[in-house]
C-alpha cells in the first residue's frame, strides 16, 4: 500500500514539474500544407501564424521563440491577438519583434487580454504603439492588401464583441486572388465562414492549456459557438487553423498541449 501511494506520487510530481517547468517552453514549429487553385502552377505562399504571446518578460520561452523566429523567412507574418501582458516596459521584447521578418510584412488583431478587463483604451493604445513602433501592423475591422492580390482581413476580438464583419470585409473585392482571415477567437466563425475565405487563423483557447487523452481539452474559454478542435480543420471546405498559443494565462501550466507556431505554406 506504501509503495503504490510513493509510486502516484512521484508520478504526480513528474507531471506537475512537467507541465510547469518544460511544456510550456517546449515550442514547436507545426507545417502545413494547403491547396489553392487561385494560385498560379508553381506559386506558393508562406503565412507564418502566431497567437497568444501573453508576453511578461523575456524568459525562456521569449528566448526560444526568437531563436525559432531567426531561422524562419515567410512571405507573411499573422499573429491572432494577446500580445503583451506587462506593457509598462516594453522595451525588453524588443529583441524578440526584431525578429519578426517577412517579405510582404507582420500584421495582427488585437485579443481580449490586449484590452484588459474593461477595454482599458490606455492599455490599448500603449500596445498598439509599440507594435507599431515594431512594425506590427494591427487590423481593426479592416484589411490590407499585399503581394499579387493577397487581401488579409483583421477582425477586432471577438470574445468581447468587438468585431465587426461588414466593416472587416468592406474593401474585399472580387479580384482579390486569396483572402486569409485573421480573428483573435474563433467565436463568430460562423459569419467569417459565410463570406467564404480561402484560410482563417484563430487563437485565444491555448488548446485548453490541459488536455487529457480521449476527455480533450479542460477549458477553451469560450463563450458562444462550437468548440473547435486544436490544429487544422475544415468547415464547408474552407481551412480553419486553430492554434494553440505560445503563452498562458491563468494557470502557469501546459500539459499534453504544447505551445506552437505554425507555419503554413498555400500552393497550387
């Protein structure tokens, strides 16, 4: 009886120091790749697609995104929201943004952690600032056209409703040769789905942070819509990547759920 209660034991202890101490500084790059018939024979795109820094200090794992970031070159840089927790020094994610390299340039949408518990505009304007200042540019319920006719369409978080999928998709045109999407939570995936994008890159539920084997994912702190597993999915036949974050939040902990950058290559 002694030996099987020192036995779970150490085996609890494992798993806590696991998920504690080495999961969450475990990134890895996830490769996809998908078809387009509006790219040409030959022609590909990259879309490198982060989410969910919850930047609090350069640590290990800042340490590890950069050095994975510095060996990487996409055409687009796409990042889905909670960039920054602590924003009153920004200055010490400086060496991890200028990392950030792309061809047709970094763009983002803001996430629900970006603007506080009650929409702090401070706290807002600060982050945005500064990613400006890091050549990060944020799409508020609009879009951007880039390279030979690729439109990205940002919409506004949608946990705390501030999305708006008229204006976000006001400029799209029926020349744009691929339009990729990019919202902090896949909460209003319905709408974005019935405007029929070719890629749609969601963030916020870190994979439920802890996943069990055959149970899933613990919270996904979602409140509307249908839960959407991690990783590649389709809808309607339209690629959907839900990724499971870089950073966390609430508990300082991933088990069975590993941070992740991925980085998605569209050919013909």
């Amino acid at each position: 009886m002694l030996a099987a209660v020192i036995v779970i034991a150490v085996l609890v202890s494992g798993i806590v120091i696991y998920g504690v101490f080495i999961e969450p500084y475990n990134i890895h790059v996830n490769r996809v790749i998908l078809k387009n018939s509006n790219l040409k024979q030959g022609e590909s795109l990259t879309v490198l697609h982060l989410s969910d820094l919850h930047l609090r200090r350069y640590g290990r794992r800042e340490v590890r995104l950069t050095e994975l970031l510095s060996s990487i070159n996409p055409d687009l840089i796409l990042i889905s929201g909670d960039f920054i927790e602590d924003i009153e020094n920004p200055n010490r994610y400086k060496k991890l943004f200028d990392n950030f390299n792309s061809k047709f340039g970094v763009f983002g949408v803001l996430g629900n952690n970006d603007y506080g518990l009650n929409k702090n505009t401070k706290r807002v304007k600060k982050i945005q600032n500064f990613l400006e200042r890091m050549r990060v540019e944020i799409l508020r319920n609009s879009s951007i056209m880039v390279g030979n006719g690729f439109r990205i369409i940002g919409l506004d978080d949608p946990h705390k409703g501030y999305d708006n999928l008229s204006l976000s998709f006001n400029e799209v045109e029926e020349s744009d040769r691929l339009r990729i999407v990019i919202a902090h939570s896949p909460e209003t995936l319905d709408f974005i789905l019935s405007r029929r994008p070719d890629l749609v890159l969601t963030g916020h539920t870190h994979g439920g942070q802890i996943s069990f084997p055959l149970i899933g994912p613990v919270f996904l702190n979602i409140k509307k819509g249908f839960r959407i597993k991690t990783g590649l999915n389709y809808f309607n036949n339209i690629p959907v990547y839900q990724s499971s974050g870089i950073g966390i939040t609430m508990l300082p902990v991933r088990l069975n759920c590993k941070p992740e950058i991925t980085l998605i290559t569209l050919e013909n």
